[in-house]
C-alpha cells in the first residue's frame, strides 16, 4: 500500500503482481484484507510515507519558499471517497452510487507532502463534523488556508486558541460586525483587493476575535456568478499583506492531485 499511496504502483493490483511471489498470497486473500483495513490504519500510512519522503525532500532542497514569512503552510480540504459501487449485491440492481466515507487531508505546502489525515466511514458526514479531530493536529505558528466548508466559529477559534492562524473563504452562515470601512490594499490577477476589520464572536464560548475580512473583486464573474470573493483570516497586518494571503492558486495549490494519493491508501 506504500507503493500504491506514492504513485510507484497506483492501482493495488499491479503492486500485488510485482510482490506476488515475496506476499504468497492469493488475490482474493489480499483484497479480503484491504476490505477489512480500520481508517486509523490507512490514516496512518498516509502519514507514515510523508515520514520516509521527508528526508528526500530535504537532501534535495526540494522544499518550496513559504506563502506568509513565520508561519508553516498547512492546506485543508476535504473530499468523499469514490464510489467502487455496486459490488455489494444489495445494490446491484440500482443505479445510485453509495459513498464509502469522507476523508479530510492536509498538505504541507512546503514539502508538498501530505503528513495527516482524518477519515470517516460515514459517507453521509459533512466534512464539517470531522473538525474536532482536525483541531487536534493544530500547532501554534501554523497557518491553515481551507475552503468555504470549513469556515466555522468552532475552527476559527480552535486554532486561534492553538496560537494558530488561517485563511478561509467566508461562508455566508458566518458573520460579523463591521470596523472601519474597507480600503484598497493592493491587486492580484484576478482583481483588486479590499480589506476591512471585523469582529466575530463566539456565542457558545462569549469569545470575541478580531479578524480581517479581505475582498477580491473579481475582473469576471464566477462560473456561480459571484463577481466578489470574501475571505477571513486572523493573521496579523504586520505578518502578512492582505495581496499576500490571497494571491489566485495559493489555496488551491495542486491540492487535489495530492489529495488524490491519500485517497488510494483507503
């Protein structure tokens, strides 16, 4: 399965066929187990192979700049497993497709490793529901750039607790009390950049924080017909320039393609 994770062989088959002799199994016996793998063990290969790939990196400089000077770059995202379908035979005579599970995956952007992951074998569970399990691998001077889905009082201020920072897209659902209007603070290709102070609070907790809301106005509309992105972020303006935490592809970098490699050890 480390073989199959790193891409040396994707598909588990070809990765069997090249070890068959060594394994001394059958087919039947292999897949057999794979079926019975606990997510903490997949979730451990994943970060046991970030654990042996780290040294290569670092023997060959391969680790990219970081995004915001101070901080190491963790990526969130989140994605449910892809339905292999209709080999359970209560469904085969139907065209729905089941969801096998949900599993959230962090990349650090400077290795481009992915050293953690969360899994759940509720296909139905938003990824929302797995951000206590998220919370425990945030450290301080860290700085997580996620998608919409996660933008959530419970994380926001989770990883502020954590001495932690983050940048997410706003999501309608969280909102804010306005501080001062929203000035121009530079551009990217995408469009200008806006960026005002805002306070959230916590009603659970009574907690207040103070972050920034930063605003692209996008050159053309979105394929959703949004002409506006919003995003928070409780970096500090001495650390990082709102034109900094924003630029186009930094939340998204390569992302999928290596989220993809987690999702083949389950």
């Amino acid at each position: 399965m480390r073989e199959v994770v790193l891409g040396v062989h994707p598909p588990v088959h070809a990765a069997y066929q090249v070890q068959k002799a060594t394994l001394g199994v059958s087919t039947t016996a292999l897949y057999t187990k794979l079926d019975r793998v606990e997510t903490g063990v997949s979730a451990a290969l994943v970060r046991d192979s970030a654990d042996l790939a780290e040294p290569v990196v670092t023997a060959l400089a391969a680790s990219h700049p970081r995004w915001v000077p101070g901080y190491q770059i963790k990526v969130l995202d989140g994605n449910h497993l892809s339905s292999t379908a209709h080999r359970l035979q209560g469904l085969r005579g139907t065209w729905a497709a089941p969801w096998p599970g949900q599993a959230l995956v962090v990349l650090d952007q400077q290795r481009m490793l992915l050293p953690a992951g969360r899994l759940s074998e509720d296909g139905h569970a938003q990824a929302r529901s797995l951000i206590p399990a998220v919370l425990q691998l945030v450290e301080a001077d860290q700085l997580w750039s996620e998608a919409r889905t996660f933008c959530t009082l419970g994380l926001l201020f989770g990883m502020h607790r954590r001495g932690a920072a983050c940048v997410v897209r706003q999501h309608g659902q969280l909102q804010g009390a306005w501080l001062g209007r929203a000035k121009r603070t530079g551009t990217t290709r995408s469009g200008p950049v806006y960026a005002q102070a805002i306070q959230v609070r916590n009603p659970a907790t009574g907690e207040t924080m103070r972050v920034r809301r930063i605003t692209i106005k996008l050159k053309g509309a979105t394929r959703d017909g949004e002409t506006a992105l919003p995003i928070l972020s409780n970096v500090p303006s001495g650390r990082g320039t709102a034109a900094q935490l924003v630029q186009p592809g930094r939340n998204n970098i390569s992302f999928r393609h290596g989220a993809a490699s987690a999702h083949r050890s389950l």
